[in-house]
C-alpha cells in the first residue's frame, strides 16, 4: 500500500510537472507571438513631395497613402543626405562620426580642396550590422532583399549582400539579386516584392524582421514602359525635372508597396507587424556637372553647370546630397495598429539612428540577454512614445559631413538641428545657390518654423544663439572622437575641384585625420 501510494505521488508530480512545463510553453509562445513582425522600407533618393500623403500632386500613391491614414505620418524624418551614411546609421544604430561610414562607397574624392576630408570605412564589419543580429538573437528570423551599399568586397558591393555573408551579418535569409540589370526595366520592384512575400509565407509562426531596400528611385530612374507612355500621353516630359519615367516609377513602386500590404491583410499578419516607410534621402532635385566632365576650370572660378533635374523638392530646399532640408529631410510612415494611433501627423522630429533603438523596444529586446555588448553606444532614441502622441523632448539633432562631392554641391560641412533652429557649419569653403564655389568658412542659421524654405540666413542677426549652436556642434563632433577637419596642406588652387578614384599615397598615411577605429 505504501508503495501503491509512492507511484500514484510519483505519477501525479510527473502529470503536474509536464502541466507547468506545457503552460510554460503557451506563454512563451504566446509572448513569441504577441512581439511584432517588423517591415522596413527603405527607397532610395525619393522626396516628400513625390507622395500624394505629403502633399504630391503630380502621381497618386494611394497604397504608400495607406501607411499614412492607418498609422502616423512624420513630418521631420530625418537621414543623412547621401546612400552608404544612411544605411550604415540605420542598421547600426550610430551616427556617421562614430560608425565612420560617412562617405559614399568604393572610394572617391577630392584631394586638392582646400579642406581635409578624414579617411573613412569602406566597409561596414558585419559585427556592426546591430539591427538583424540583435533581432535574431531575441528569437527574430531576419531577412533582406535589394540594395546594399555597405561593403566593398568579398561581402557584396552596391547592388546586394552575398547569400553566402547573411548569417554574417545578421541575416537568415538574402533575396537573389533580381533578372538582369538593377538600372534597367523595373529596377528590381516586382523581383524584391515577390521575394519578400515569400520570405513572409516562408517564416512561421514566429516574429520575423525583414529590411526591404528598394534601389528605385535612384538613377538610372526605369519603370515598366506601359506606364511611361501613360505620363507621357499625359504631357509630361520625356526627360528633365518631372519626367515621365520618374513619376511611373513612382507608381509602380507604389503598386508594390500595395501588394506587400494586401498580402499582410490575407495572411493575418497585418494586425501584428509594424512597418517603417523612409527613404535614404531625399530626391534628385538638381545634380552640378563636375568641372572635368565639360573642361571647366577646376579652380572654381565659373559656375557648376546643371547635369540633371529629375524632381523638385518644393518647398523644400535642394535635394539629394545638400545640407538643406531636401536632402536630409524624407518621407516617413509608421503604421503598427493597435500600439500607435492611425490618420496621426508628427511633427517632432525623428532621426534615422532612431529606428534601431525603436524595433529593440518594440520586440521587447533585452540587450543584455541576446549576446549583444553591453559597450555598444546607440545614437538613437525609442520614439514609440512619441509616435503614441507624447510630447517628444528638446533634443540636438547633428549631422557630420566632413566631404567632397560636388556633384550636389557639398563640401565639409556639419549641422545641428535643435528645436526651430538650425545651423550649418562649412568648414572651409561651399557653392552657392547659382553653382558658384567660394572659399573660406562660412555659418548659415534657419528659423525652420517660420522658413522652411531655408531662404533667410539670420547668422549676423543672431549672433549669440549662433555661438551656442557652434559650440553644441562641435562638442559633439568631439564626443564621438571624430575629426574635425581642417586646412589641408596638400590643396592645390589649380586642382580644388578635380574629383579622382585615385587615392594618393598621403591618404592613408598614419598621421592624416581618419575615422575613430580606423588603423
């Protein structure tokens, strides 16, 4: 009888053990599921003003439209002004200065300028790719299709990350590049759409992140050739500032962002996934001739003559690569029903370092328990409060463009945004709004509030809260051991504007300014 009375105690504990254990199990899972998918959609060179959501008028996007009327619609989205610093700042988490990608990759530059640009990474080490790794160690499958732009070697090169480097970098999965050339038919729209619903039936159960990086809008602008006739019949042009080709292009991508969407809704995941919509940076407004392209001289004593036009970023200034509001500041959507509110328009402003540190608050991400180090410095703020409608700090938002690229107009040059105000620095020289380059420093300050446009410099007139914001600017460059540049002892007046693929010897000198960490 005892021993009858042991097996039953015995029996009951192993039932009572496998019950807790099973419940423990429900939970987990329940918690798996109650985590976000994560969707980001990055396109590449596009302006607010090419959405109908932003006040567009030229080309309907009634699926991009979608993200805005059910979820929030960002007003000062902020990214860097050029491809390889946005997408390095994204999926690190760190600002240009301190991740040391601030310059588009392979190399290219302008050694005879006036001011030093410091040398810079030209690849991005895979242990730095925080973004998937981290979602992946928390129990994400992470993903990616389309264009990379972050390394320069065996890894991959502009066009797309190797299948073979994914786990590398965080990855579980790389889409195949697409058919043919990524600048020719569609861009690669319809290959990168198909391959992320696929990767989205292919996930399961659990939460799954997967980066969506489209290589359109960026030049060479195509879209399907039943769609350009439809601009053209339409009386657009067949080449300069609001092409056909450019606004089909937008609408076919606005067609696939819509399939992605309607896919979400028919498998049920549209409830529980959070999508980001940004773009790298702003639109190909005006693009300069280099003064070797059409035998000018290379001191700068006449004006850039115009290349291209594609797409005015009215009202915003300039476009891709300037300092000014239309290369830096982007479309942004941010639709996750249920935990942010829908038809919400968000003035605060959001920079591109913030989305890292938002999607590890937003999956629940212990940094502590996922391998990651505990070292690592994120420029980034959770902005999912202030997507929810809580008043967002006084924060300073800063920009380090320490870089040659006449092409749109920049020279070595920095920003800080802190509330209304705005502030550019040009270390040494800039080009004017008529394509002339001048030479030496120069400050410009902006009341974005009441000049949006960036029309009115009132640097001389407010010389105080100039010196403050100089002085937070450069602080900050400090901080995260970047170097801030300065004359460069081997300019050559005859040579300031010769731009080469050639990097002369004293570059990578051990005592010419570089990017902290750099050897």
């Amino acid at each position: 009888m005892i021993l009858l009375s042991l097996r039953r105690r015995l029996q009951a504990g192993r039932l009572i053990a496998v019950c807790l254990c099973c419940l423990a199990a429900t939970n987990f899972c329940s918690a798996e599921n109650d985590r976000p998918n994560i969707l980001l959609i990055l396109t590449d060179d596009q302006s607010c003003s090419s959405l109908s959501c932003y006040g567009g008028t030229l080309v309907s996007t009634p699926a991009i439209d979608r993200l805005a009327t059910e979820g929030v619609r960002l007003t000062s989205a902020y990214v860097t002004p050029q491809c390889t610093p946005t997408r390095a700042a994204l999926l690190t988490g760190q600002s240009p200065p301190r991740n040391g990608m601030w310059h588009v990759i392979g190399w290219y530059g302008t050694p005879f300028a006036p001011v030093i640009e410091p040398l810079y990474r030209e690849s991005l080490d895979p242990q730095s790719c925080h973004m998937p790794h981290w979602l992946r160690n928390a129990g994400y499958r992470t993903g990616m299709a389309g264009k990379w732009h972050l390394t320069n070697n065996e890894h991959g090169h502009y066009t797309f990350l190797k299948a073979g480097s994914a786990d590398q970098f965080g990855f579980d999965f790389v889409a195949p590049p697409g058919p043919g050339s990524q600048n020719e038919g569609d861009k690669w729209v319809d290959h990168l759409t198909d391959e992320t619903i696929r990767f989205i039936d292919d996930s399961g159960d659990g939460p799954w992140f997967f980066y969506l990086s489209h290589h359109t809008l960026h030049g060479k602008v195509s879209a399907p050739p039943a769609l350009v006739e439809k601009y053209v019949n339409a009386g657009h042009p067949a080449e300069g500032m609001n092409n056909a080709t450019y606004l089909a292009a937008i609408e076919h991508l606005d067609r696939s962002i819509g399939r992605i969407l309607d896919h979400l809704h028919t498998s049920g995941e549209e409830d529980n996934t959070l999508i980001v919509f940004l773009s790298d940076n702003g639109g190909v407004d005006t693009q300069l001739a280099l003064p070797q392209w059409n035998d000018q001289p290379l001191d700068g004593s006449q004006p850039m003559l115009v290349h291209k036009e594609e797409f005015d970023s009215d009202p915003l200034r300039a476009g891709k690569g300037s300092v000014y509001e239309g290369g830096i500041r982007v479309p942004c959507l941010v639709r996750w029903p249920g935990s942010i509110p829908a038809g919400k328009t968000i003035d605060a402003p959001v920079q591109v370092t913030d989305w890292l540190t938002t999607f590890i608050a937003a999956a629940d991400v212990d940094r502590s328990q996922v391998g990651t180090d505990a070292g690592v410095t994120l420029d980034g703020r959770n902005v999912i409060p202030v997507l929810q409608g809580d008043v967002a700090p006084t924060r300073d938002l800063c920009w380090y463009m320490p870089l040659y690229d006449l092409r749109w107009g920049a020279t070595p040059a920095a920003i800080i945004r802190r509330g209304r105000w705005k502030l550019i620095e040009f270390f040494g020289d800039h080009v004017d709004p008529r394509g002339q380059y001048r030479i030496g420093q120069r400050t410009e300050l902006y009341d974005l509030e009441a000049d949006l446009a960036e029309t009115h410099d009132l640097a001389a007139e407010r010389p105080k809260l100039t010196d403050d914001l100089r002085r937070r600017l450069f602080d900050w460059i400090r901080s995260t051991g970047a170097p801030i540049p300065t004359q460069n002892p081997h300019a050559d007046p005859k040579r300031w504007l010769w731009e080469t693929r050639e990097k002369p010897h004293w570059i990578s000198e051990s005592d010419w300014p570089r990017a902290p960490g750099l050897p």
